[in-house]
C-alpha cells in the first residue's frame, strides 16, 4: 500500500516537471518572434473561406489586405520549416479558390468586390461585403502582391496543386480592372462605393501605394499609362527632418508595405536617380528620423528612448482627453500617427510593427527595440501570436493604472514584422518577385534601372 502511494506521488512530481508553467517568460528571439507571427496566419485563417482576420481576439471582420500578407507569410513558413510545402500549397490553392469564386457585381450587399477589385474588409462568415465599406485599391493592390508572390513561388512544372496555384493566381490579377479605376486627373482613386461612385481622394504623395502603381502598370490586361509614375513623383515632398533628407511621410507603414514585395536597393527611377539615391535608403533615413524624434520626444510621452520607439498606424487607447498629472493630454484610438516634416501625430503610442517592419533598413535598431519591448512589457505585450499591436504608458486610469496595453494583434502589422525579417535574413520575397513578369513590366515602365534591374 504504501508503495504504491509512494509511487503515485513519483508521478504526479515527475508530471508536474513536465508541465511548462502557463504564463512563463520566454526571452526574446529573433525564432521566436516569427514562430508566433506566422501562427497568426496559419491558425487564424478561416477554415471554410481562408480570409486572414483584420484582428484578434476582437474580430468583427477579415481584411483582403491581411489575406495578402497572409500569402506571402505562407512561402516564409514553408522555408523555415513551419509547415510542409504540400500543406503550404494546399491552403495558398484553398485561399486562391476562394477568392477567384467569390461573387463581384454592382450589388451592394452580398457581393465581394467588382472589376476584379474587392471591399476592404469582409464578413466573417461568408466573406461577403462588410457593412458599407469601400472597393479599396490599395488593398485590393497588397492582396495582390501576396497572390503574384506564390505565382512565382510555386513553380513545380509537375505538381497538379502548384499547376493551379498558378493558374488562379495569373487569372485573379488579369481581372482587376486598374484603368477603371484611374481619375481624369491622372491619378488612381482611393476606392469606391457602389452607393456613391469613386472616393474623391487619389494616390498622389509619397506613401504605400508605389507597390499598387507598379503593379497596375505591368498589367497585361488593363495596364494604367506610363505616365502615371510621373505624375506620382512630381507630388514628391522632398525635405529634412531630425537630420535626415528623403521624401516625406509620416507613418512608417507608407516606408515599409511596397518594399516587402520590392527590392529598391540600388535600383533607381528619373527621381532617384536626379537625387542619388534610392528608394530603400529613403526609407532607411525615414526610420532613422522617426527613431530620433522619439528619442528627442518633444511631447514628454512616458517610455520612448533609444530603444522604445517607431510612430506608425497602429490601435490606441482611445479618442479622448485626460487630464494626466497636471496637464491635458489628447489621446486616439485606431489612428496613423508618425512624424516628419510635413505633420507630426503622436500620442504616446508606440507600435511593434514599426521597428519590425523597418528591419531591413534599420536591422540593428529594430532588434534592440523588439528586444527591449519583448523583454520589458512580456506579461502586457507578448501573447501566442508575438507582439500585440500598441502600447501607451502616459495613458493610465483607472483600468489602466499601469499604461494601455492593447488586447488585439492586426493583421497588417503582423505582416510586415515576418516578411521584413525574413527579406532581411535572405532577401526571400524580394528574390520571389524578382522572378514575376508582371512585378518587372512594372518597374521597367516606370523606368527603374540599375543594380539587379540590369539583369532583366
């Protein structure tokens, strides 16, 4: 009797070791950072329609940009060894389906997009048209560069799966109608409305949209004029700020989305080329001077410092006003903040994704900043999907006694954190898309020469 008492307690002690403790704080590593990231993709897609959530846990909707960096993420989990190729092919084929079969129409209910565009978000379920959103282009543009990069990824001339991968792919980017969707002034509308028309806001500037022009003009199907480029560049807002010269944006998301798809380095355009520079060490120097300006942190915000900083479109406390010890602070919920010369929006919000996105441009000061938020804030900011996606520490009251911590991981900020790693360990999506036709057509339009450029 005693003996077997003696021996049930050996295996409950012997269990007890076995079991991680829930909860226990696991050092940052570059692995384990990606690891968690991709999981977001892989476990959160839909298991009957393969649409990404625009956020979780909260998720009132998908988000066909989500859906593109999604794609991508995919080919990253392949190569680290995530998952299979065969179970990599299986879902991008399941995803491409499904998009290819969803209803486009004039409609403006229970349809998903029109001209080969789709709405901006979708319902959960069905993956049809999310209250009254708009036909985005820039979306439709980042779903599509997700789709162009397994175009070119899954090149098995013999394999059935990566036959028809390709196959939907070359069909779902022919349809999108980019000349329907181009203004009388030249320039591509930001979205429209079946209740309504065409947004009246175009791309024009500098921002995120270099990747949706590229590709709209390397259309062999419904190509935008060659001019389009030129008259994108001549809104250009070149000037200095904290000591660095570039084309101004403020949020870092507009420096990073079109350069997870594309590698700028030392290819040059009319622009670039006038000003000896390039489109990557642009984005390099508009890291270095947000960095510095949250190192100089005008606004007094709790926290920023050499290894806390990066002001991009992220999630935020709320949109509201407190009184914090003694002076009036405005504060935002869901809102893109950043700061150049041309506007500054700052709150005290710090988001992951911002020195995340930029690690190719800034590896060694994105990696001490991830470092420092993962090993600092684990309890509040870590989760089973990596970084969650903002924090506040001068937003405290009474639920917040500590800072505002976010609930939520975003689709498009969890990204660009797993492909712009990945680009910078082995340039993987960059050599992929260097492979597409309709990526180098593009680019040759708009004049890009130069380094890998020559080659093609």
């Amino acid at each position: 009797m005693l003996r077997n008492f003696y021996s049930f307690i050996c295996v409950i002690i012997l269990l007890a070791c076995s079991v991680k403790p829930v909860g226990k704080s696991i050092p940052y590593s570059r692995t384990e950072l990606k690891n968690r990231t991709f999981n977001y993709f892989w476990k959160l897609a839909d298991p009957t329609n393969f649409q990404i959530p625009d956020r979780y846990p909260t998720f009132p909707f998908s988000s066909i940009a989500a859906t593109g960096f999604g794609l991508s993420t995919y080919i990253v989990g392949i190569e680290n060894k995530y998952i299979s190729r065969q179970e990599g092919s299986d879902r991008v084929k399941k995803t491409l389906q499904t998009l290819w079969n969803l209803p486009q129409g004039l409609e403006t209910s229970g349809i998903s997009g029109y001209k080969g565009f789709f709405y901006h978000f979708l319902n959960p379920n069905d993956a049809k048209r999310y209250k009254t959103v708009e036909l985005s282009s820039i979306d439709t543009g980042l779903l599509m560069a997700g789709v162009l990069s397994c175009m070119s990824y899954f090149d098995d001339e013999k394999d059935e799966t990566e036959q028809e991968i390709r196959m939907l792919a070359d069909k779902l980017f022919q349809r999108v109608d980019w000349t329907w969707m181009m203004k009388h002034n030249g320039r591509m509308s930001m979205g429209w409305h079946p209740e309504k028309g065409f947004i009246e806001s175009d791309w024009k500037g500098y921002n995120e949209a270099m990747i949706l022009l590229i590709m709209a003009m390397g259309s062999p199907s419904h190509p935008i004029p060659t001019q389009s480029w030129s008259k994108w560049c001549a809104t250009y807002p070149l000037d200095t700020f904290y000591g660095q010269k570039n084309v101004q944006f403020d949020p870092l998301f507009g420096h990073q989305y079109s350069h997870i798809w594309i590698d700028f380095r030392e290819i040059r355009d009319s622009f670039m080329l006038a000003n000896n520079d390039d489109y990557f060490n642009n984005s390099r120097k508009a890291t270095l001077s947000n960095r510095a300006y949250c190192i100089a942190n005008p606004g007094n915000w709790t926290g920023y410092g050499e290894h806390c900083w990066g002001l991009t479109a992220c999630d935020g406390p709320a949109n509201k006003t407190l009184d914090i010890d003694g002076k009036e602070r405005q504060f935002f919920d869901y809102r893109a903040r950043g700061a150049c010369s041309i506007q500054i929006v700052d709150d005290g919000t710090i988001s992951p994704t911002a020195a995340g996105g930029s690690f190719p441009f800034t590896p060694v000061e994105s990696e001490k900043c991830l470092e420092n938020m993962w090993n600092t804030y684990q309890v509040k900011l870590i989760g089973e999907y990596g970084f969650k996606d903002a924090f506040n520490l001068t937003y405290k009251d009474d639920k917040n006694p500590d800072g505002w911590f976010d609930i939520d991981y975003l689709g498009i900020d969890q990204g660009p954190i797993i492909l712009q790693i990945q680009n910078h360990e082995t340039a993987l999506i960059w050599d992929i898309m260097k492979k597409n036709p309709y990526i180098i057509a593009g680019l040759k339009k708009a004049g890009f020469k130069g380094g890998w450029m020559d080659m093609k």
